[in-house]
C-alpha cells in the first residue's frame, strides 16, 4: 500500500487504529475451541467486527508460529481475510545479515502478502536494507519502544550525549523514505514521542502500548501527529478480548469503536 491510500483511509474512516491479533488459544473464549481452526474463527469474527473502525491489522507472528504448521496455515488464512483497504502489519521484529534478511523479506511480502514488517536494527545497515527493495511494501524499524527494557539499551548516551534510539532514528532514515519507512515508538513514552517527531518528522510510527499497557492516546497525538497523521496506535489485548462470552467479538467492536470516536475527535480537531 502506499502512504497516499493509506492517509486517504485514515480521512475516510476517521480513525487511526491499528488492531493488534495477539491471538492465543488460552485467551480466546473457550466455545471457539471446538471448531476446526479456532485461531482463524477468532480472528474471522474479530476483523468482520473492527473493519470499519481500524485501517490497519497486526498479526504478532510469535502468536502463530508457536503452534507450528497449523499456526502459519491460520495466518495465511487470516491474511487472505483481511479486506485489501487494510494495512497490515507483520509483527515479526526480524534482522539478520543481508542474505536472510531478504529470505525473511520475501516469507512477509511476496509469500503472505503482508504490507510492512517490524525490524531489530541491532545488525545495522545491511540488515534492514533488504527489506527496503520491495515497491510499495514498508520497514517498520524498532526506535523506542514501550516496554520496561527499553531502558537497558535505547537511551544509552554516546560521548557526545545522543541517546542510542536517536543514533538508530537518524542512521536508518538515511536508508529508507518516509513512503517505506516507520518507527516503533511505545505510547508508553509520551515525551519520547515528540523527541523521536523533531527527529524524524516525515515518518509514520506504529504506537503500541494504548489500552493493557496504560499508554494514552491524547498524548500520542499531542506529540506524535503530522500533516499526514503520521500514527498507527495499535492496541491488541484491549480490543481482542474485550469480551470473553459468546459475544466476545460484539465487545471488541465497542472497544475499537470507542477508541476510533476519540480519534474521530482528535482528527476533527486538526481539521480533518
Ligand atoms: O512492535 C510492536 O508492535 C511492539 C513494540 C513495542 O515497543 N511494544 C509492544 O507492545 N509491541 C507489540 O504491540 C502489541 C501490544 O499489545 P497490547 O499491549 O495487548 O495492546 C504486542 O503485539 C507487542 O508485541
């Protein structure tokens, strides 16, 4: 997808939620557990319930291919089930040197069709590359992220002062676009947000961290939006087991709804 359409979703639908399919067959509502492919019913009912509140999907692939062939077969259906006006997000944190990294490039773009994959950009230069030489197919590369070991190494000074993610922001622009380019910048970090914007304002970044995580969306906006929105928040936990009854996907659609009404609002605001 280009960045075009996918700004043109974003206007339409007033909304720019991602949905995370962190799909776990402990979690999902166990009357699914019975039918022939659980996690593809789960995911069925979850994406015919949220389309019209989301512009994007993100299947976690650990979620899928912990369970092996029967995994990677609900993945490739679930992939053939997501309407085409989606985005879709392979959450996949992949980076190796050159040759495999274009292998891993080629499992996400050309055999499942996905639209983008998140990339660990520790093996440097040569290994996001690969990932950059498919037409209309995007790197979503990890800058600052939302969990508690983000400390460990991303905000690590060198001599002159500059926090490693900052290194990570300004190196790996000089490999890709913002028309094939993201970052990975955790909601969790309202402040590190509008430092990773100043840096990179041209990029869109993947927002995990809303809803379980405590991260708050009029903040990611305050400090992250740009004259393209510039945001996909994704939220997975919060929307996909919303509910737990026989209604389980009747609850994940209010859940997104409600978030896709405060984005409405905040879209409205800007004037769009
Ligand atoms: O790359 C990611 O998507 C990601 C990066 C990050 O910094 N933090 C983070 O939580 N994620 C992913 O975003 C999703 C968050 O899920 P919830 O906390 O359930 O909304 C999970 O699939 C995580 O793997």
């Amino acid at each position: 997808m280009k960045k075009e359409e996918l700004v043109a979703e974003i206007k339409r639908k007033q909304s720019f939620l991602c949905v995370g399919l962190d799909t776990d067959l402990n979690k999902i509502p166990k009357h699914l557990l019975d039918t022939e492919d659980p996690i593809f019913e789960f995911n069925k009912q979850i994406i015919d319930a949220t389309k019209d509140y989301c512009v994007a999907y993100k299947p976690n692939i650990a979620f899928y291919e912990c369970l092996g062939k029967k995994g990677w077969e609900s993945l490739e259906k679930t992939m053939e089930y997501i309407p085409e006006n989606i985005f879709t997000i392979a959450d996949a944190k992949r980076g190796d040197i050159g040759n495999t990294s274009s292998y891993y490039a080629k499992t996400f773009f050309e055999y499942l069709n996905f639209d983008s994959v998140t990339v660990a950009p520790y093996m440097g230069e040569d290994s996001v590359t690969p990932f950059l030489q498919f037409e209309d197919k995007w790197v979503i590369v990890l800058a600052l992220t939302s969990n508690a070991g983000a400390l460990d190494f991303q905000f690590v000074k060198d001599a002159q002062g500059e926090e490693l993610y900052k290194k990570v922001l300004r190196k790996t622009s000089e490999w890709g676009t913002p028309e094939n380019l993201m970052y990975v910048v955790g909601a969790t970090r309202a402040e590190g947000i509008g430092e990773v914007r100043k840096t990179v304002p041209n990029n869109f970044f993947l927002v995990p961290g809303v809803g379980a995580q405590g991260g708050s969306l009029e903040d990611v906006a305050q400090y992250g939006f740009n004259e393209d929105c510039g945001l996909l928040v994704n939220s997975s936990r919060g929307i996909i087991y919303a509910g737990q009854g026989e209604d389980f996907a009747q609850k994940a659609a209010e859940a997104a709804q409600a978030i896709q009404q405060d984005m409405h609002k905040i879209l409205q605001a800007k004037g769009w």
